[in-house]
C-alpha cells in the first residue's frame, strides 16, 4: 500500500512539473507557413526565457494579441533582439546592416518598407515565416513584442505525427 501512495505521489508531481513547464497550443492561422501549418499541435516551453536565457534571433515565440475584446495568441519568429537595426527594403530583411539569410519564409521576399527602425530595450521583433499573410511587427496593431510578454517558447511538434520534433 504504502508503494503505491508513494507511486500516486511521483506521479501527481511530475503531472505539476510538466505543467508548469510547458503548455499546448494548437496552431490556428497560416502566418507561419511553411514551418507550421494551420491545426499543428505544438508544445511551447513556458519558462524558456526565464530559466533557460535570453530570446535568440530565429527562436519561434507565442506572445498574446489583443485587438478590442478579443485575446489571440499569436505566434512568430523573432528576428530582431533589443538594440537591432531593422531595414526591410526591396523584399529584404536586413539586421544592423547585414541581409538576413531566411530559408525559412514562404515565398522568400518581406513586403513592407522599414528604415532603420531601432528595436528597443525589452522588446523583440517578431516576423511571420509567410510574410504576405503575416500580421506581426511591421503593422502598428503588434508592433515590437515585451520579451515580459512572451507567453512561451515553440519547441516541440507534436501532431501531425509524420512531421513530429523539434520546431
């Protein structure tokens, strides 16, 4: 008997730890195409900024929107870190200068013009991987995201089951 409380126990703390470290979501629009599609479950690690470090450039991040009443959970990749120079200019997304390479992009052009837009303390540029779909830092509605915002970080694909891994 007592090997099974003991049992009971281990299990009810690893159900809390797993809990409280991460959190699924379930992708709902086509922003991030062709990384993440509409309907992939994912598993976001909700205390990676603040145990595990700082954001990094590429990192995939779930951060809440608010338009009116309604709360979205959007979910992006972060491109510029606090202190960043953003130029997007002729379909390029270049960073303190230098073009970024994005393999990752839809259709591998950013629509939009952005002049040296400095990104500033606590904050982070985030951009949908289908840029012509995406609403992220380039509209004034998101703008740049409070790294205190962030709800967690994507790291883990779970359904469809065929694209199962790391994000």
């Amino acid at each position: 008997m007592k090997e099974l409380i003991r049992d009971i126990i281990i299990v009810i703390l690893v159900a809390v730890c797993i809990i409280a470290l991460v959190k699924p979501i379930i992708v709902k629009k086509t922003s991030m195409e062709p990384t993440l599609y509409e309907n992939d479950y994912l598993m976001i690690s909700k205390q990676a900024y603040t145990i595990f470090g700082e954001p990094e450039r590429g990192d995939i991040v779930v951060f809440p929107h608010v338009e009116g009443n309604v709360t979205e959970l959007y979910i992006k990749r972060v491109i510029g870190l606090p202190g960043d120079t953003i130029t997007i200019t002729n379909g390029l997304v270049y960073i303190n200068g230098e073009p970024m390479r994005e393999p990752y992009t839809k259709d591998g052009i950013t629509l939009g013009e952005v002049n040296d837009y400095i990104v500033p303390a606590g904050k982070l540029y985030v951009l949908g991987d289908n840029r012509e779909v995406s609403v992220d830092s380039r509209s004034e509605a998101v703008g740049c995201v409070g790294i205190d915002e962030i709800t967690g970080k994507a790291v883990l694909r779970v359904f469809p089951f065929g694209k199962f891994g790391f994000v």
